[in-house]
C-alpha cells in the first residue's frame, strides 16, 4: 500500500472514529451501526478527492483547499450523525465540526512527531512496521479520549441544544483553525521557526478551549432555562391545588342542593293525589343520575388527595375512562399539599392522556393504589402504554421532572414498567411518624 493511500485511510478513519464516538452517548437511531458504516464509504471517496488538493505548495492555496474541504466534510459528517442518532439537525452539525477539529488535531499532533523527528535529522521510515503500528496506538488513544472526555461531557442528558448563534459562532472558530491547519499541515513548517510552530500550534489548542468553554456557556444557559420553566410550572401546581379545592366545594354543594331538590320533587309527587306522571318521574331519575355522577365527595383520610380526586374521576367520566381508586390517604399527611397535589395530578393527567388515545373501551381504565406496606407508602398507578408513536408533548416533558422532583425532595424511588399493553408507574416513599 503505498503513502497516498495510507494517509487517505488514516484521515478518513479519523474523521469517521471522531463523529462515532460523538455518536456514542445519544439516543441512536434503528439501525444505527448499518447507517455508520455505510458514511465510510463516501468519506474515504471525498477523503481521496480532497486530501491531496489540500497539499498544495502555495500558503493560500492550501488555506483555500483546507476551507473546501472543511465544508465538505462538515456537511457529510454533519449528515452521518444526523442519520445514526436522534438529534435535530443543528445539533448534528454541530458535532461535525467538533469531530472535524478533533480528527485534524490528532492528525496535527502526529505530523508534529513527523516534524520533530525531520528537526533531529532522524526522520521517520513510515512504510515500517514499528511506526504503521505507533500509528495504530495513536489512533486508538485519540478516540478513547474523545469517548472518555468530549462526547460525554459535552451533551445534556443525552442531548444538544444548539442554537443558530452557537452553531454559527462554531463553524467560524472551525475556519479560524483550519486557517492556522493550513500551516502546519504544509511541508513549510519544517523551515520555519519553532517557536512560532509552537504559537500556531498553542493558537488552535486556544481555539478549541473557546469552542469548548462556549458550549459549557450555552449548555448551562440552557440548564437555567430549564430550571426556570421548572419552577414557574411546579409554583402554578402548587397554587392549583387552592383553584381545585374551591371547585370542588361548589361541585358538593351543587350537588347537595340537587339531591336535597331531588328528594322535594318525590315527596310532592308522592302526596298528590292524581296517579304518578311518568314521564316527571323519568325526569326525576335523569336528574337523581346526574347528581350522582356529579357528586364529588371522596373519603381517602387526606383532603388533598379527596380534591385530586374528585377533579381528575370528573375529568375521566368526560372521556370515558373508568378510574378505579384503592387509597389510602391517611399515610400521606407528612405531605405539604401542594406537593401531594402535583405529585397525583402530574401522574393522573398522564395517565388519562394514554387512555385517551386507546380505541377499545375495555383498556380504557387507570387503576390507583396508595397503602403501606411495612414502613413504605407505597403508590402505584397503572395506566394503557402510550402509542410508540404518540410523542410526549413539553408539557408533559416537564411535569414529568415535576414528578421526579417532588419523589427526591420526600426521599422516594420511582420506578416504571411497560408490560402487555399497560405502563406501570411504582412510588415508594419511607413512611413518617
């Protein structure tokens, strides 16, 4: 195998080593290891293309064929990831860039052991075993770093969240340090003064910190953002609980006057001395139905969990949904209310949104359960599994963080389950005197 092809391999697999380890803490997509495998191909086609019309003897020429084939592989490299995991486009190249810069590095890095050995008048025989294998090791040590440090460091949760600014400033930074590549990929860095080999070199390692440090910034602005949205939502829970409970006294007292209209209208029928009316009897039981439908009164032993409900049995008889609830609430007292309020509201709206999309009225049904069991509350809600293709909307997104916030602030574990058509969700809390 001769040199041209040697060096087209090793950049090639540089690049393609650098965006898979990117790829590797993300949520990946079916077929993942298929669609990788199947950019190689392309990126050691463009790499033959491109490489050598970057070795141009001119400064500027090389600058310009640099900054070609920068765009090219950002593109490519850019689409390869878009393709192997979930994550929107601006995110996928955004890695691009930080696996090109990557892969140039460890490039750089090895062509300044090329020139270090040219300073000594030793220059490396590359067509040697020790030295293809030197090579080898090289690479391999490149993308352990970068799955060790960068492509888990650099993601949140599994995810970016990447801007038109940051991606924008990335693919500038990524110019300004193909521009100093371009000099020390030339055949002139051997000539020149080292010391001014080392500025250009500490140069890029600067602008890889600045890439770097940028996307701690907007990881972390978006953290805040999060946080912020967070505790707005968690604040409107707490004071819905006040809302629900004045709703639900008005809803008992309504349905108390009915019954007690009810109970009026079958007394004067009754003591009238005409023969009964059927049909104001038929309208006598449609109304007493409705009061019974309407009467909100629960008895669980907590008034919060009464309130919850109350609200969310009214809101599952509108949707034809059967909410079958075992509680009880007297082991939930060392709850602030309106932390037990989101907690059960959170889980029970979304409950109610998966049963909602189920045809068949059978599995339309939520089961609740809150007891002790030793010296656990133990609560668990049952639900149908939503549809793999029905995505969780933001809302539901962060009423789920809601949820986990409120089971670490009471020490709890929670744990779910997706098993013959029905998502399990299991709270288990340590039981307070």
């Amino acid at each position: 195998m001769n040199l041209l092809a040697r060096h087209v391999i090793l950049r090639a697999l540089l690049r393609w080593t650098a965006a898979v380890a990117f790829c590797i803490p993300l949520k990946h997509r079916p077929h993942a290891r298929l669609r990788a495998l199947g950019m190689l191909l392309p990126l050691l086609g463009l790499t033959y293309v491109l490489d050598p019309s970057a070795q141009s003897t001119s400064l500027h020429e090389l600058q310009f064929s640099l900054l070609t084939l920068y765009i090219a592989f950002f593109v490519l490299l850019g689409m390869m990831i878009y393709a192997c995991v979930e994550i929107d486009k601006k995110s996928a190249l955004y890695c691009a860039v930080w696996s090109l810069l990557a892969s140039q590095t460890a490039y750089e890095c090895w062509h300044m052991v090329e020139v270090f050995f040219e300073w000594r008048g030793t220059p490396l025989d590359l067509r040697s075993l020790p030295v293809m294998l030197a090579q080898l090791a090289a690479g391999a040590f490149f993308y352990f770093v970068i799955c060790t440090t960068l492509s888990r460091k650099m993601s949140y949760k599994g995810a970016y969240n990447i801007g038109p600014r940051q991606l924008t400033s990335a693919f500038f930074i990524g110019i300004l340090f193909m521009f100093q590549a371009a000099l020390l990929s030339s055949g002139q860095v051997v000539v020149l003064d080292r010391s001014l080999v080392m500025t250009m070199f500490v140069g890029q390692f600067y602008f890889l910190t600045l890439l770097y440090f940028q996307t701690e910034v907007f990881k972390l602005s978006a953290m805040q953002k999060e946080m912020d949205t967070l505790n707005l939502l968690y604040e409107r829970q707490r004071e819905q609980y006040q809302v629900a409970r004045q709703n639900v006294q008005i809803i008992n007292k309504r349905c108390h006057e009915l019954k007690l209209q009810i109970a009026a209208l079958r007394q004067m029928s009754g003591a009238a001395s005409a023969p009964p009316d059927p049909e104001l009897k038929a309208h006598i039981d449609e109304a007493e139905k409705a009061a019974q439908l309407y009467d909100a009164s629960r008895n669980t032993g907590n008034e919060v969990l009464d309130v919850v409900l109350t609200e969310k049995s009214l809101l599952c008889e509108s949707r034809r949904i059967q909410l079958n609830a075992v509680t009880d609430g007297s082991c939930l007292n060392f709850f602030e209310a309106s932390d037990l309020y989101a907690l059960f509201a959170n889980m029970l709206d979304h409950a109610i949104e998966s049963a909602v999309k189920v045809s068949e009225p059978e599995r339309r049904c939520i089961d609740l359960l809150v007891c002790t069991r030793q010296s656990f509350v133990v609560v668990n809600v049952i639900s149908p599994d939503r549809p793999a293709e029905s995505a969780d909307t933001r809302a539901a997104h962060y009423a789920v963080k809601v949820t986990n916030r409120i089971v670490q602030k009471y020490k709890g574990t929670l744990t779910t389950e997706s098993q013959n058509g029905f998502f399990a969700v299991k709270i288990i809390f340590p039981q307070r005197g």
